[in-house]
C-alpha cells in the first residue's frame, strides 16, 4: 500500500486547476460535477478553492485513511503529484503529519 492510500494531505492542501480539455465535457476524463470553470482554458476541482481546499472527490480522513474517489480520472496536477517531494512534505506538515521518509537506496 503506498504511503498516500494513508495519507491525502495533498487533496486538501492545494487549489487544483488544469485544462478544460481534461473535463468529460471536453472529451477528458475529469468527471463535469467535480470541475469548477474558472476561464475559457482553466478548470478547478470543486472545494479545492476554499480557504481549507478539500477536493471534492476525497473521501476519509487525512492521514489515516484517505482515498480519490475518481483516481483513474484525475486531472494532470493529481497525476503529476509526487510522493515525498517538497509539496508532499508541505501538504502533510500542514496537517501535522511529518515528512515521509526517503527510499533506501540499493
């Protein structure tokens, strides 16, 4: 199980824009209820843009058991997002969970 399948510190710690062509509207993937138009170009998951961002589609609680509930759908940000990188290390301190470690290396 991978340490975000426990954790989802990043679902709600940042705003979440990418293209409109990422929605199912445009013929993408990102479910048309969970994405918010902010321009003609830019979509935004829904509760990602709120003082305390929580997207919309995360269900459970962070740092114990949290879960994307459209993951094979998920916009490029989502997908881009990396375990253990700085941004991950931001999101989880903002929840009070400390840093994820570093892999062994072989």
């Amino acid at each position: 199980m991978s340490a975000c399948t426990a954790c989802g510190a990043c679902c709600a710690g940042f705003r979440v824009d990418f293209s409109v062509h990422e929605t199912q509207a445009e013929g993408g993937s990102v479910p048309d209820g969970l994405a918010v138009t902010v321009t003609d170009t830019i979509s935004r998951m829904r509760g990602t843009d709120h003082g305390q961002p929580r997207c919309a589609a995360l269900s459970g609680r962070i740092g114990e058991r949290a879960t994307c509930g459209i993951y094979e759908w998920r916009p490029n940000p989502c997908r881009e997002f990396e375990e253990g990188s700085d941004a991950c290390g931001q999101a989880r301190r903002r929840h009070g969970l400390p840093p994820l470690g570093q892999s062994p290396k072989h």
